[in-house]
C-alpha cells in the first residue's frame, strides 16, 4: 500500500474492515459523495478530513518524534 496515496489507503483500509462508504459516511458525517470521491476518482482529502476518515474506519494516527531516545523513559 502506497500511503502517500490517499486513494489506495482509503480503499485498502476500508476493505480490511469490510466497511462501506455509505459506513464511513455515517461514522464521520461527511457526505457520501466526498468520501466516493476520494475513494473512486482523484479527489484529495485535507489533512483534517483524512484523519477523520482513518478514525471513523477504526484507525488512528501516531505521531512520534523519531529523535527520541526510549531508553531515557
């Protein structure tokens, strides 16, 4: 999976899931034809809307400083 392509993670993800777009419409309150946008033709979500796409599929983002030392912790 390509994940600078919104596109193929969208899709992928939704299918992991066994999730519509209809679904993902209900779970965030976006409308249908964004979500089949993004996930059919070459429309692209803001950074806000793809996270709320990935959480209203069941996933979340995690950001975390690569410079960090864990064995500090």
């Amino acid at each position: 999976m390509n994940i600078y392509n919104s596109k193929e993670v969208l899709r992928t993800l939704l299918e992991r899931k066994h999730m519509t777009v209809v679904e993902l419409a209900r779970n965030t309150g976006m409308h249908e034809n964004t979500i089949y946008n993004w996930t059919a033709k070459n429309a692209q979500p803001n950074w806000f809307n793809m996270l709320t796409a990935l959480e209203g599929i069941g996933y979340k983002v995690i950001i975390e400083d690569m410079e960090r030392d864990d064995a500090s912790e």
